[in-house]
C-alpha cells in the first residue's frame, strides 16, 4: 500500500519530536477519545464476527463478503490504529524500527484488503440485481469463500512482492521520530493501479450500474403494483424489493468508504507535486481507519437482523442450544 510515499530524499533533517505544547488535560482527553475509536471499532466489528459466523440464517454469500470486511476491519482497529493514533497525539513514532516494519506490512495489506471487500461488494450486488436468477443458481456460500480465500492470498503475496522487489526486503527510512516507508519511482506506479485505480474504477463503475438497474427495478415494481397480480409476481417483487434494499444499504456502506479513501487517493497522487505535511499525512490515513469504526454504525442502523443479533449476544442467548436456528431476519 503506498501510505508512506515520500520520496524526497532530504526530508529526514526536517523530523524530530516536537515537545507537547498542548495542555495535560486535552492531552488525556486525546488518549480517552482515542481509547473509544478503538474499542468501538474492534467490539462493533466483533459482534458483525460472531453474528455472521453463529446465525446459520446469515450464512449468504453477501454477508460472506460483509464477514471478510468486518475481519479486516477488526484487524485494523485492533493492530494499526493504536500506534497510528498514538503517532498522531505524541507527534513523534516511539516504537521503535522495528515495530515501524511491522507496523507498515500489517497496515498496507489491511488497507488494501478493505478496497478489495468493498470491490467485491460491487461486483456481488451487481450480479445480484443485473441477473438475480442466475446469481441464486450459481453463486454459493462455498463459492464465495473460495474467492475470499483466494484475494487474501493474493493481498498477501502482493505485499511480499512490494517490499522484496522495491530495491531491498526492507528498505524504509527511519527518520529522527517518524516511520516511513519509501517506495521507488516503479513501484509506486503499480502501487497505485493496484491498491487503488483499479478498485475504485470497479467500485464506481458498478455501483453506478447498480443504481440504473435498480431504478428500473422500481419502476417495474410499480407496474406490477398497478394491476392484479398472481402469487409468482408477488414473490419476483417482493425479491427486487429486497435486492434494491440490500443495494441501498451497500451503497452507502461503498459511498462512505469512498468518502474516506479518498481525500488519500488524492493526496497519494498529488504526494509529489503539493509539499503536505506530516500532520496531513496522519489525518489522511487516520480517516482511512476510521471507515473500520463507521461500518458497524452503519449495520447498526440499516440492518436489523444486526440489532437483533446484538441483543441475543449482550443477552447471552447465542450459547442456549440451537441458538444458531433463531430466526434474525424477521
């Protein structure tokens, strides 16, 4: 993941710790504040975790693919927005070189799994609207977590080959208090198609082709509404129904995360042209984690079987017998 892409060679004599001039008590404050973005993102995506893993009536493959972005989301706020947010308040990286190694490959393979979900996303309610009788016969939950399975390793094997072809293993700068990782001239090129051109062009393409498709659908909707119909009818509007609203609801969990990346896309392709900041760097990437805190808000609104799911895990319910059998859809 190209978040570290500062390639000018002499900004290592511009880096060191600056001393707090900020107040103890905002300084506390920070770290309370800081406490309650990482414990929510890690509780709220692990109840999204268990929801989907416990309740056999979630086993879709949609909720497969929500359950593989709730995994890296959870992973996100549990190893890289402690030591990101940590940076940020002490203004200074104090863990080390490296935990700095550590810190990046975690950081770079997670941020770049999150665009990968949300891309695959699209491309589910895509061929959930475009052919929905095609997309029940032949797309499964095994199906489905092959696929998984297989751009994890592909994210994987990607990250390898970014730090082993990018001139050595290893090559970051550690700078007086700071931690970046440098990518050279080709490698940040493909960095950039990869992690984020091609995704996002995905992403928007096919969610625009989600919204024609499901406009038409409520426009036959209300044809059908206009006349008598038989019960094979009413079940075909029933399911449009239900697709245009999982569509809506994935619109705004892809529209929110598009929200978040990319103030950072932007300044991933600006980076060499406008001289930003060190704190604007922070801000940008603390706003790309903090989408791993605002997509179990959005569950918690738009979906009820989430509410519904919460209450039986606070309640301790999910360990009475057959717990897994209880309907959460309704």
């Amino acid at each position: 993941m190209n978040l570290t892409e500062f390639n000018q060679s002499d900004r290592c004599e511009h880096f060191s710790c600056p001393e707090r001039s900020v107040s103890p008590a905002v300084y506390i404050l920070l770290y309370v504040c800081s406490a309650a973005v990482v414990l929510l993102t890690v509780c709220g995506n692990l109840l999204v975790i268990i929801s989907v893993l416990h309740f056999k009536q979630l086993h879709t493959p949609t909720n497969m693919l929500v359950l593989s972005l709730a995994v890296s989301d959870f992973l996100v706020g549990a190893f890289v927005m402690p030591s990101m947010l940590i940076w940020t308040i002490e203004s200074c990286w104090i863990f080390g070189r490296d935990f700095c190694t550590v810190f990046w490959l975690i950081a770079g393979f997670l941020t770049i799994l999150s665009v990968y979900n949300i891309a695959l996303i699209a491309v589910d309610r895509y061929l959930a609207l475009s052919n929905p009788f095609l997309y029940m016969n032949r797309v499964s939950v095994r199906i489905t977590r092959v696929v998984i399975v297989f751009y994890w390793c592909m994210v994987v094997v990607y990250n390898v080959a970014l730090m082993y072809f990018n001139g050595s293993f290893m090559k970051f700068r550690l700078c007086p208090g700071e931690c970046y990782f440098f990518l050279n001239e080709v490698w940040s090129v493909i960095d950039l198609v990869f992690s984020f051109i091609f995704p996002l062009s995905l992403i928007i393409i096919l969610y625009t082709l989600v919204f024609v498709i499901a406009k038409k659908h409520a426009t036959a909707i209300r044809e059908l509404n206009n006349h008598t119909r038989p019960k094979t009818q009413k079940i075909t509007s029933h399911s449009m129904k239900s697709e245009r609203k999982a569509a809506k609801v994935l619109g705004i969990l892809v529209s929110v995360f598009l929200m978040c990346l990319l103030p950072y896309f932007i300044y991933s392709l600006l980076g060499d042209v406008i001289d930003l900041q060190t704190e604007t760097f922070q801000g940008f990437s603390i706003l790309v984690y903090l989408n791993s805190t605002i997509n179990p808000v959005i569950y918690a609104l738009f979906y009820p079987w989430f509410r519904r799911c919460f209450k039986l895990i606070v309640t301790l319910k999910i360990f009475r017998t057959d717990s897994a059998l209880i309907n959460v859809l309704s």
